[in-house]
C-alpha cells in the first residue's frame, strides 16, 4: 500500500507484545486513526522516542488491506508540548481534550480546523497560558465543528430573533438561547450577559483567530463554563470521564 506522511498529534498509546506500540493519532488529512508501530518500543532509529501522547510529530504511516489498523512506518518529533507532563491539572486538562475529540471524530474523518485546534489547545496548556479561557476555547470550537454548536441567533421556542441586547438563556434541550418571555432564569437554563453571548458567537466563527483578544473577564468565564458544560453533557449523553479531574473555576 502507498505510504503516506502527515503531521500528526499522538492521542494515546498502548503496549503492545513485547515490543509494539498502539498508536491513536490526529492529523488534518486522514483525521483520526489507530496504528501499530513495529518494535517502537525497541527502536531509537525510526521513533527516536517521539511516540509520546500529546506530542505533535511528522509521522510516515501505510494502509493494511484487511485492517482499519494502519503500520506506523516512522516519526519525527517537532513538539512534545513538555509542560502538559509538569503539573497533574495541565495532564488532565490535555487528557479532556484528547476524549473530547475521540468522542466526537471517529475514525477516518479528516478536518483541517480540528487538527488546528488541537495544535492550539496543547500548545497553550504547555505554555501554560490562561488555562480556563484554553478549555473554553476549545470546548466552543470543538463542539461547533462537530456538528453541535448552540444556536445564538434566535429564540429556539417562538423564534424571537436576538438583537444583541439584554440577557439571554441557554435551553439545553433545544441547543439554543431563548428568550426571558419563554423561560427563566435558573439552574437549568442559565443565563448569558450581551457581551457572552457575541464571546461565544465569535468562538463559534470558522474565521476565529486564536491569537485575539476575545474579552474574557470573569462573569463571561463563569456563564460560558455553565452553558457550555451542559451543552457537551446533553449532547454527548454523558460527563466525560477527564471532566470529574477538573479543577473548577473560580466564581
């Protein structure tokens, strides 16, 4: 079969044998995929201990004729993002991040923007960066690619169009806002200030420039963590199993 090479982020990897490794792994052209590298736990010619979870590598892979398993042939590393391995909370952070996209890409499912905000999200965990908005960020992005983003535009009961003005709440069963004539205010539908619901609009652009100042503060953080928790919970059906590792954030 032909071989192929891609950059890739490595998901997760699993012994194998005496020698293989299982190698889960993300890239923008074949999107997510699982493969066997041969002796890569022996080797330190082809590997040369790049096969680490949350790095991003130049990985050569091919195709198996009877297998959704591909040979991983060799890789190269260009980050291991080291600061995700120096702190429990940055392990965990990047552990919700690689479940979430697990979750939502099955296999062969390439997608350039999602390979990007992987990229992203690790690189910025590393860094140590602002932690929570790097969580919000991708928890936004994340579930608009997938085909799960929340509807900003109009009420999802009677249809009010929303101008931008006063708040608005988030009805998770319809994955929408809705209007304060149609519900209240509480737990279950929380609410969103003006300036959270054009945050989370702009997180929700494919035009979204990581490098922007979104205009954060803290009641934004607050409502965007609320709404988009229940959001991924209703979606996906159940809390994924990194979230309950989560420091939470400061209200």
């Amino acid at each position: 079969m032909e071989q192929r090479k891609a950059e890739a982020i490595i998901l997760r990897t699993r012994d194998v044998g005496e020698s293989d490794l299982l190698v889960t792994f993300f890239s923008s052209p074949y999107g997510n995929l699982k493969g066997v590298a041969k002796g890569a736990r022996r080797s330190s010619r082809r590997f040369v201990n790049s096969l680490t979870i949350f790095s991003l590598v130049e990985l050569e892979f091919r195709e198996r004729r009877s297998s959704d398993l591909v040979w991983v042939e060799s890789c190269e590393l260009i980050d291991g993002f080291p600061g995700i391995r120096s702190d429990y909370s940055l392990l965990s952070r990047a552990s919700y991040i690689v479940e979430m996209t697990e979750i939502l890409f099955p296999p062969n499912v390439p997608s350039s923007e999602m390979f990007q905000l992987l990229r992203f999200a690790l690189g910025s965990i590393s860094r140590k960066g602002n932690i929570e908005e790097t969580t919000i960020i991708f928890q936004a992005r994340v579930m608009k690619i997938g085909g799960f983003g929340i509807n900003l535009s109009k009420c999802g009961l009677c249809g009010r169009p929303y101008r931008g003005r006063g708040r608005a709440l988030f009805y998770t069963p319809s994955g929408s806002i809705v209007c304060l004539a149609c519900k209240r205010e509480s737990t279950l539908t929380p609410g969103m200030s003006p300036n959270t619901v054009h945050v989370l609009g702009q997180l929700q652009s494919p035009c979204l420039s990581f490098s922007n100042t979104l205009g954060f503060n803290e009641e934004t953080l607050g409502e965007l963590k609320r709404v988009l928790t229940a959001h991924i919970e209703n979606c996906l059906g159940k809390r994924l199993k990194s979230a309950r590792y989560l420091q939470p954030l400061p209200l």
